[in-house]
C-alpha cells in the first residue's frame, strides 16, 4: 500500500463532498480553508494483520477537516453538514482507487478548536482503517 496515494485518495474523497473544500495531500506550512488533509497515519505490523496476507498490513490515518471559525455558528453549523457527508463520501471508493483492499471508518468526530500552523479552526476529525 502507497500510504501518500491512499490518504491523498482519502482527501480527494471527502473534497468532493463540496466543492469549496481544498484537499491537501500532506500537512500543509498554511491552509485555506474549508480544507481536508491525511494528519497523520499509523501502520500496523502485528501477527494478526500480517498472516491475514503475508505482507499486508493495516493502515490507520487521521484525517483533519478543517473550517474557519469567523463566525462559531455558522462554522458549526458548516462543519456539521461536512460531519453528515463525510462518510458516504469516503465509502464511495472503498478500495481507495485499489491502494487498499477495504477499508473502515472507525471515528467521525467533531474534534472543536484545534490549532493547526497557529491559528484555531473547527476540526472534523475522521479515522480510517486501511487493510492491505
């Protein structure tokens, strides 16, 4: 599994809820913002996951969406109606356009203020289980 491409797809997926989200493909110096990126990934190589299919693995990312806080309700009410798409999005391409061999939404939460490159925003956090 190509994790760049797998949470790049990731990004592109939850993009597309809105045409006014940006999706970065890594953790970006700035933001513009309504926008979606892979924070962080975990890969896994324990016995259980490995002997599922000699070399797979399970990979665990994070996903940030981030929305500006200008207004609190309306960042909300915005970051919300994200929270509402996000997951039928994601399982649009469960495969990942054949990175993974399925995947997982686990969380889907609203995260609050988070300070991403020194400014707060309204965070949706996302994770998601890739395997193989």
């Amino acid at each position: 599994m190509d994790t760049r491409l797998a949470g790049e797809t990731l990004a592109g997926l939850i993009a597309e809820i809105d045409g006014q989200i940006t999706a970065y493909s890594w953790n970006p110096d700035s933001v513009v913002t309504p926008c979606v990126f892979p924070k962080e990934w975990e890969k896994d190589f324990t016995a259980d996951v490995v002997m599922l299919g000699g070399d797979a693995a399970l990979v665990e990312f994070t996903v940030w969406l981030l929305v500006a806080r200008a207004d609190d309700k309306s960042g909300q009410a915005q970051l919300q109606s994200y929270a509402d798409d996000a997951l039928d999005a994601i399982y649009t391409d469960s495969t990942l356009a054949g990175q993974v061999s399925d995947l997982q939404v686990t969380s889907l939460r609203a995260a609050g203020l988070q300070e991403y490159a020194g400014t707060d925003y309204l965070t949706l956090e996302v994770i998601v289980r890739c395997y193989g």
